[in-house]
C-alpha cells in the first residue's frame, strides 16, 4: 500500500512530459497505476473479509507519533476499491473526452493522478494527523482541477468558492483532531474508536467539541447544508471531474469520515442532532433544488447534495442494520451518479450543450446511452433490480426497525421524502435527455441531431452502469462483503440483525419504497405542469456566501484606508504605541519585580556606553538624514564593542557586518530623498512624537532590568556547548546553533530573508524584474560569458581606455562610469582587494564550525566584496562581479537548507539530522567533514542572493531610472 502510495506521488511527475508525445492517450498510462492499486486491493478480499486486517507502517515524525500507516479493513477496502476503480475508468473515459485537445493536458492529467492518490491515502490511512494532511492536499488539487478552464470567470470563481469552504472546514476539523490526539494521546484513528468516548467531567465537555469541530470538516467537504452550494457551482469543472471528485471520491471523503467514527462517537451528545437535522434538510433541499434546474449537470449536482444527505443520516446514525445499508447505499451511489456524469460529459462532448429545453429525441439515435441511462436513474430512485433499490429497502428497514422514536422516525420520513424528489428529478433526467418533447401547439420537436460517439467514449458510463444492475442481483454476495463493518456497531435493542438481498416478501420497506417512487412520478408531473420559480427561497447560502466576500471586502478597504495611510511615521508610531501598551500591561500586572543589575561588567563598557548615549541624542537634533542615520549606526558599532569584550566574537563580527550592509542600504535609498529632513514632508506633531519616543524608552529600559533578575530556572542554553561538540560535531556553539540544533529557526529566518529581498525587488522593479534591464551586457563571442563592455565607435572595447580618456580602466565598469564619479585610486583598492575579500568569505564559511564565522557572516563579507564593486564601478561592474541573477542565488541557498531537513528522512532519522565523516590525508592532515555545512552554504548563498538583489534594485535599478529621466530631461 505504501509503494502504491509513492507510486501515485511520482507518477504525475513525469505524466506532463508524456502530453507533448500522446496527448489524451496519456490518461491510458495514468489508469495504469489505479488500476494496478484496484487490483491489489481486490486481491486482499480474502484477508480484509476475515478479519486478517492488513496494516503496513512507516514512522514519519517520530517526535509527535506521526506515522505512515495504512490500514485496510472492510471500510477502506470498499473506499479503495472506489476511489481506485472508478478513477480508473475516469481516466480512460478522459482519453475520449479530451481527443484533439493538448493545452492544459500536462497539468490536468498529473494533478487528477495526485488527486486519485491522495484519496487512496486518505480513506487507508490510520494515522489522523496524516488524514488532516491528505485532507487539505484533496481540497488544494481539487481547486486545480476545479478551475481547469481559468479563463473563464465562472470557473475561476466555482474553484475559489470550493476551496475556501472545504478549506475552512478542514481549519475547524485540525482543532478537533488536535483535541482528539490529546485527549486520547495517540494518532492512532482505530484506538481512539476502540477506546470510545470514556471521558468524564471537562474532557467529555472538550470530547464533544472535538466532535462537533470533526463533523465540521466533514459535512463542509461533503456539502451538507449549510455547506452544500459550493458543490453545484464545482460544476463548471470538465465532466470527467465531476463524475470523480464530485461523485465518487472528494464529496465522499466526509462520508467516509463520519463511517469512521460513527461506531464510537454516535451516542454521544452532539452527533445525532448534526448529522440527522442536516443530513435530512439538506436531502429536500437538494431534491427541491434538482426539479428547478434545466442544465443537466447541474440537476445531478443537485441530486448529488440531496444523495449525500440521505447518506449522512443512514451512515452516521450508527446502527448496524443502517450501517450495512449505508454502505451498500454509498457504493451503489458512487456507480450509478459517476455513470451518469459521464453520460452527461458524452452528450455535451457530442453536442455542445446540456440543457433540456435544447435537446429532443435523443434516445431514439443513442439507445444505448439512454438504456443504461435509465438503468442508472432506476439505481439512483431505488427500482429494482438494481444496488439502489437493495439500499434504499435496507435503510427503510432499518429505521422501520426503530418504531416511534424521534431519532428513527425523523431519519424515516426524510428518506421517503428525499426518495420521493429523487425519483421526481430522476424521471426529469431522462427526460430532458433523451425524450421527444412537444413543442406549445403539442407536435413533437425537431430532433436534435445525434453524432455516434466513439465506442472508447462509452466504455466507462457502461460499465458503471452495470455494475449497478450486477450489484444488485449479487446482494448475498454484496452482503457478506460489507457485513464486516456493520458487525461492529451494536444493533438496536428491538432489532435484528438484517441481511442485504434483493427480495424480503412482501414488507413494509418495499410498499414505502414504492410508494416513494409513485409520489416521485407525481411530483415530476406537477412541475412539468407548473414549473418550480427559480427562486423558492429570499435567498440562498450561496447568497450569505458572496455577501460574506463582498463585507470581507470592505472590511479590507476600510481597515487599509485607516492605517495604511502611505506615512512612514504612523505606521512607526502604531507599532510604538502597541508596544507601549502591551509592554507596559504585562509590566504592571506582574506581581513581582527583580532585579539584579551591577553599574559595569568591563571597562569597555564605561568606554561605549557614553559614545553610543551621545551619538543617540545628537541623532535627534540631526537635520540631515544621512547624518541621522551615521549616528544611529554608531550605536550599532557600540554593540560590536560590548558583544567582542564579553565573548561573544560571532556577535561582534555579524553585528559589524550587518552594521556596514544596513548603512549601505540607507545610503542607497536616500540618495532619492530629500537630504535635509522636512524638505519634503515638515515633521508635525513634535510633541507627541516625543511623548512616544520617551515612552518606548522607558518601557524598554525598565523590560531590560526586570529581565536581569526575572530568570527562576537554569537558562535552556546550559548544556548547548557540549551538544554542540557531541551532536553538531563544532566548537563554536552560535554556528553549530543556528545550523544543527535550532536549525528549524534558521530555516524560518532564511523564508524571510527570501519574503525580504522579494518584497524590496517588488517594488522597485515595478514593470520588469529581469537583470539585463538593470545590468545591460554584450555578450562574447564566444557566447560563453557575459561581461558588460564599454561602447565606443569602434564598437565594445573591453579592456581599452575610453576615446578622450587618458584614465586605466582597472574596472570593467569603470569605462561607463561619469569621468566626474570615477576614482582610480578606488578602482585600483577593488581590483586588488575583491578576491582576497572572496577568499576570507569563504575561509569563514567553512572556519565557522568551530572557530568564529559561519555562512551568514561569510555571506555578508561576500556582500561587501559585492558593494565594492557597485561603489567604485556602477552597475556594469556590478554585472561583471555577479553574472548570476539574484533569484538563482536566493533559490540555491534555500533548496540546500531544505536538502539537509529532507534527506535524513530517507535514512530514517529526524530532519536536520547531521552526521560527519573524518580522514588523515597525507599532507594536508586530519581532515573532518559535518554535513550541516551544507545547510551553512546554503545560508551563504541566500546571504549573497539578498545583498546582491539589494544592490540591483536599490542601487542597479535607481541608477537606471535616474539615468532614464535624466535622459528625458535633456531629450
């Protein structure tokens, strides 16, 4: 199972490749692997069905008892038999539907596949944790395939709507798992349903919430009311997608999830009245809504919501008797309403439309389409011989069963009703499809022309179909198959144990079933009649739906407009005056204040504290910006003389470097702002500004000397330098930190280093982000490299002095430089020191292990090499120093960082997991290597990729744009 598991999550890979050669017969080769999973899970019948359960495990996240497990007892090996099966045959109906079409194949056939095997993981699973997982991976590829045509609006929107509802509900249900994984202690789904619901006092009050959150997630995925109108709309997916997703597999993972745990949660408080209450609401309303409709699709959306709550209330009542016929219910629906959708996506694939007011005598040119069209439609109203009528009998039986008892007599009269509609909109079906209607003076219509489909084309519709017909003649055999889960819920006192088959006498199950079906007949000749009003209700959930969007909408804009008001010293200000607030609430609320404080722990102390006190009071009277800005970092510097006299020289040398970058990217942005503060915008409400500024202070002051004494137990940090040496293999504990024993934190920060230099690249380059519009280069001759050349009449001239030039070009860049802004000595200093510069950023990379550095620090050394060039060269330089686009570097960096969490799992370790390797080599000596360097260059190369995407768009793209209107001006 797991194999075939990895087999569905690898195959799409390589399916869009296989587009570009076949084209639809692609979807031949994906039906291999459903139907080499339908064919093992048809093979483990013999042990599923006694009792020998198989079960295969893989532990995953050994820290929370995650674990690969798949599990197959009668439940999911009926799911897989479905999910498998009927994807299949969806595939191979695919070849047909799509013939001639090849744009959007590649994704569309990789992401069915993924979906197909997501559900296969889904309904096996034991894991629930993993569940949850699986559970969103089915609403995100559903969303993909819903909106395959994403040209159009409608499709686009049905795909949003369907994602934001089943995702909603399953953000609700992952609060109930938690609490369920706690409670029980376990991830285990079977050992929480065998250990029931035994809590007592405040658990059994969190039990039931956990419930209640559960049947959320379920009955949303499942479009149960009031969840149920994202499912209607889903219909402008491609036919084959409905019939799958919306028919047999994706509609049917919250089906399965209340079978689950129906056994142990359903005499709890909570379960009945939600699954019963909206399982028989929904089954009307979907009825109702089905007879108004006249796009065939949409009125067996409708049907499918109304079949799905008669499948909420039978499956989750949690009897045995309706158990068993639930599940024969939930089988017979998965053939014959997949049947029908491809019957459907044949006769708009045939004749480019699916509405019943435009179709007429259809069923006399496709007899055989409409033959096993009837035969689905009599499985769907319960006629026999068919697996519906077998169902439908046994669930009346079982709710018969239960005499004048509310929660009986409920779940009765809503399946007679909902039997009724279905009948009603079952006969509109067939109707609207393939009779000979009359027109107002009561002639028949002209016929709608019939093209023959290929026979391929109607393999799948079917067999579905068939199988309906099969099932229900084989009910013993049907019986003894599904009769494993129904044993494991306990019968209804007064009830006996019931037995699928396709003849019982003459009881009362089989008159209300045919009395269903009479009033069905009627209520299809009423609304013929008197058509239903297109709008029975003031409004719809779908209604409540958009109006929730539109005042999410608003919201957004109102709250936008207020504080995103384009004034960089409001937003400051807000998040000063939260701080203050916040700070200061926690501050006074704490019952007890401790401090320990000495005036000095060195001398250097005494020597930076009253430089870095100075320069922040004369950076307060600065009115050039860039001086506020050289007085604020010499705070900074003041830290790198603490941090190098306290022992902390990672501290002092990263904090120097940042320090260095920082005021270079001031410097950058400023050179486009006015230099004199208030030129521009006059500084308003000093007061006030003040007023926070003092605040800020003292709540920081007074949050530094209650944290001196607030510790009351030994600091987590204690035993990290000897887990440094035992576990990271180094000596400099900050290093093997960052990248070994908080590794996941560094992985964090890198994510917004990527987010950092993005969003800075985002709005600089607002048109265009690509590099050879920032750093314009010829090319070689020989095609091999890029190096930005100087022009000249004689054409580029690389290494020649500029004509009128008597200056050496020690730079590339130098020669495009303004003479007024180039510096010989400067270029001279760059030419001899870049590669040195390189040679001690890297020796700090690989040093950092164990002697002060590591990848950030090298990666900024390396930035300022990069600087370098900019400032003594301009953006050509720049251009010849990194031939390499930013993104690249930024890309690398953070995929080796993931390489070193993913692939220790296939080694069956934790992510992150480092080990080393060491050798005496001759001459060179004892060499060691600790796999966590990896992670070190790759936090390396984000390091470089955001320097130099600060340079590009701060410095490159400014340059570019100053010179463009510079260029206008003179123009």
């Amino acid at each position: 199972m797991l194999i075939l598991l990895a087999a569905f999550a690898l195959v799409p890979l390589v399916l869009p490749t296989l587009v570009a050669r076949l084209g639809s017969r692609t979807f031949l080769v994906a039906a291999l692997v459903p139907i080499a999973a339908f064919l093992h899970t048809a093979m483990q019948a013999p042990q599923v069905l006694s009792g020998d359960i198989p079960f295969e495990t893989y532990v995953w996240i050994p820290d929370l008892d995650v674990q690969l497990s798949m599990r197959m007892d009668v439940l999911s090996w009926v799911m897989a038999l479905i999910v498998t099966g009927v994807g299949a045959l969806v595939m191979i109906y695919c070849r047909w539907y799509f013939a001639g079409k090849r744009e959007g194949l590649a994704t569309f056939s990789a992401v069915l596949l993924a979906f197909a095997g997501a559900m296969y993981g889904l309904v096996l699973t034991d894991d629930i944790v993993v569940l949850i997982m699986l559970w969103e991976v089915t609403s995100v590829l559903s969303y993909l395939l819903i909106g395959f045509y994403h040209r159009r609006g409608a499709s686009r929107r049905a795909a949003l709507q369907a994602l934001l509802v089943t995702t909603l509900g399953g953000l609700v249900m992952l609060i109930g798992v938690v609490m369920l994984v706690v409670l029980y202690g376990t991830t285990s789904i079977t050992t929480m349903i065998e250990t029931g619901p035994v809590f007592q006092g405040g658990e059994a009050v969190a039990l039931d919430a956990a419930i209640v959150m559960l049947l959320v997630g379920a009955l949303s995925k499942s479009a149960i009311f009031p969840f149920h109108f994202w499912l209607p709309g889903a219909m402008a997916a491609p036919t084959p997608v409905s019939a799958y997703l919306h028919a047999a597999a994706m509609v049917k993972a919250g089906i399965y999830l209340i079978a689950r745990f129906a056994p142990a949660f359903a005499d709890t408080d909570p379960w009945r009245p939600i699954v019963i209450g909206l399982g028989v609401f929904t089954m009307v309303l979907g009825g109702f809504q089905a007879l108004r409709e006249s796009d065939l699709k949409r009125i067996l959306a409708f049907g499918t919501v109304s079949q799905l709550g008669m499948l909420t209330v039978v499956l989750g009542y949690g009897e045995r008797n309706s158990a068993l016929a639930g599940l024969a219910l939930l089988v017979g629906h998965a053939l014959f309403k997949s049947a029908l959708f491809l019957i459907v996506g044949v006769i708009d694939r045939q004749l480019s439309t699916r509405d019943i007011t435009e179709l007429s005598g259809v069923g006399r040119q496709a007899p055989t389409l409409a033959t096993f069209s009837i035969i689905a439609i009599a499985s769907m109203a319960g006629v026999a011989p068919t697996v519906g009528f077998v169902a439908k009998e046994a669930a009346l039986t079982s709710f018969l069963e239960g005499g004048a008892s509310p929660a009986a007599l409920i779940p009765l009269i809503g399946i007679l009703g909902g039997s009724a509609l279905t009948a009603a909109y079952g006969i509109r079906f067939v109707w609207g499809a393939f009779w000979t209607k009359k027109d107002a003076s009561g002639s028949p219509r002209e016929r709608t022309e019939w093209p023959d489909p290929p026979i391929g084309f109607l393999v799948a519709p079917v067999v579905l179909s068939g199988l309906t017909m099969v099932a229900g003649l084989a009910a013993p055999v049907l019986d003894s198959a599904l009769a494993g889960y129904a044993d494991g819920i306990p019968l209804d006192d007064a009830g006996t144990a019931y037995h699928l088959a396709l003849w019982h006498g003459w009881e009362p199950a089989l008159f209300l079933s045919l009395g269903s079906i009479a009033l069905g007949a009627v209520f299809f000749w009423a609304t013929q009649r008197r058509p239903l009003s297109a709008r029975m209700l003031p409004f719809t959930a779908n209604d409540i739906y958009n109006l929730a969007l539109r005042g999410i909408a608003k919201l957004s804009v109102w709250t936008t407009s207020l504080t995103q008001r384009g004034s960089l010293p409001f937003y400051v200000g807000t998040i000063f005056v939260v701080f203050i607030a916040a700070e200061a609430t926690a501050l006074a609320a704490t019952t007890e204040w401790r401090i320990a404080v000495d005036a000095w722990q060195s001398p250097a102390q005494l020597l930076a504290a009253p430089v870095m006190i100075l320069a922040g009071i004369v950076a307060i009277r600065a009115r050039k910006r860039y001086t506020g800005v050289v007085l604020v970092s010499v705070t900074g510097l003041g830290m790198v003389l603490l941090f190098a006299t306290s022992g902390a020289p990672d501290l002092a040398l990263t904090q120097i470097l940042v320090e260095t970058v920082t005021l270079i990217a001031f410097a950058l942005v400023l050179r486009r702002i006015p230099a004199r503060l208030g030129d521009h915008n006059a500084s308003v409400l000093p007061v006030v500004r003040a007023v926070i500024g003092i605040g800020v202070g003292v709540t920081m002051a007074a949050v530094a000397l209650i944290a001196t004494g607030a510790r009351v137990a030994d600091p987590v940090s204690g035993p990290f330098p000897d887990l440094a040496y035992e576990i990271g293999h180094g000596k400099n504990v900050v290093n093997v930190t960052l990248v070994d024993l908080r590794g996941w934190d560094t992985m964090g920060e890198l994510s917004v280093l990527i987010l950092a230099a993005t969003g800075v690249a985002s709005l600089v380059f607002v048109t265009n982000r690509s590099d050879s519009r920032v750093l314009p280069s010829l090319p070689s001759s020989t095609g091999r490299s890029r190096r930005p050349l100087v022009e000249t009449a004689d054409g580029p001239r690389p290494r020649s002095t500029a004509p009128g030039s008597t200056r050496q070009a020690w730079l590339v860049g130098g020669l495009k430089v303004r003479p007024e802004n180039r510096s010989l000595l400067l270029e001279v200093i760059v030419r001899v020191l870049f590669h040195s510069i390189i040679v001690v950023s890297v020796y700090l990379l690989f040093a950092g292990h164990n002697l002060p550095g590591g990848g950030f620090a090298g990666g900024l050394v390396a930035g300022m090499a990069l600087v370098m060039r900019y400032v003594a060269g301009g953006r050509w330089e720049l251009g010849a120093a990194a031939p390499t686009d930013a993104g690249r570097l930024l890309g690398a960096g953070m995929v080796l960082a993931l390489s070193c969490a993913i692939v220790p799992l296939f080694f069956g370790v934790a992510p992150l997991t480092s080990t080393f390797w060491e050798a005496n080599i001759p001459v060179i000596g004892h060499v060691e290597f600790v796999t966590s360097t990896i992670f070190d260059v790759g936090v390396y190369l984000v390091v470089i990729g955001l320097v130099l995407d600060v340079l590009r768009s701060l410095g490159a793209e400014v340059d570019r744009q100053t010179q463009a209107q510079r260029d206008r001006v003179s123009a």
